[in-house]
C-alpha cells in the first residue's frame, strides 16, 4: 500500500497540473475574447479583456499591442506609448507595434527618433516594407523644421 506522503504528493502534483492547464486556457480564453470585443469596436470590454489576459500571461506582447491600439484611439498617448514600448520589448520584431511608434513620433516632429526607428524598421519588416517609402517622404518634410 502506498505511503500516504506518496498520495498527498501525487494529490499536489494533479492540483497544480490541473491549475496549470486551466490558467493557460484562460489566458487563451481571455484573449480571444479581446480580441472579438476589439473587432467590434467595443473597446471598453476588450480594453479590460486584454488586461486580464496579460494578468495570465505578462509576457504576451500582442495584448500590449491591442492595449496600444486601443490607447491611441482614446487619445491617451501615455499609455499608447507605454504599451507600444512594452511590446517592442517582448517581441523587437513586432513590425505593427514599431510602425506605430514611429507615426507618433513623426507627429511629434521628432526627426532623429523617427530615423532610429526607421532603421530598425528597414531591417524587421516583412509584411508593412511599403510602409518605409511614406517614413522617408514624412522624414523629408521635418528635417528641415527640426534640424537634426
């Protein structure tokens, strides 16, 4: 007959698995979720959906993205930007996430950042290539007006 330290262990064993599991489907469920709220334009919902998801899973750059997304469209740069900074972070390849970045800082007028950025662009993109040709005619017009 098996200890009863084997069974309390195997009990243990089969309650995290099962916490693990089931937390990783919520993630899962959470995102898919947000996005769905997102695409129908409810973005208060998706908003709060996102944010829960990245409680699951913090390293999930895609809901930063779609928080970014969903910043900009309030108008609240800060956290647009904070997002958008966090993205690149878990993922520098996220061709969307640093397009983004780049148009708010062309809005900003902010020619050497625009530049950096642009160069890292140049060397990440794959589906959003075109894009640089705009970057380039947007960084022609405020060289000048920022003299960097």
């Amino acid at each position: 007959m098996k200890s009863i330290n084997t069974i309390v262990f195997n009990l243990l064993a089969v309650i995290v698995a099962v916490f693990f599991i089931t937390n990783n489907s919520l993630s899962e469920n959470f995102f898919s979720e947000a996005k769905q709220e997102f695409d129908e334009k409810n973005y208060e919902d998706s908003k709060f959906l996102f944010q829960r998801n990245i409680v699951f899973n913090p390293k999930d750059a895609e809901s930063y993205l779609y928080l970014a997304k969903i910043y900009k469209n309030e108008e609240n740069e800060k956290e647009e930007i904070k997002n958008l900074n966090t993205t690149l972070l878990l993922d520098p390849k996220n061709e969307e996430a640093m397009h983004l970045l780049i148009n708010y800082e062309l809005k900003k007028s902010n020619y050497s950042r625009v530049k950096e950025l642009k160069e890292n662009f140049s060397a990440i993109c794959k589906n959003l290539c075109k894009k640089i040709e705009n970057i380039e005619k947007s960084l022609a017009d405020i060289e000048p007006k920022n003299g960097s």
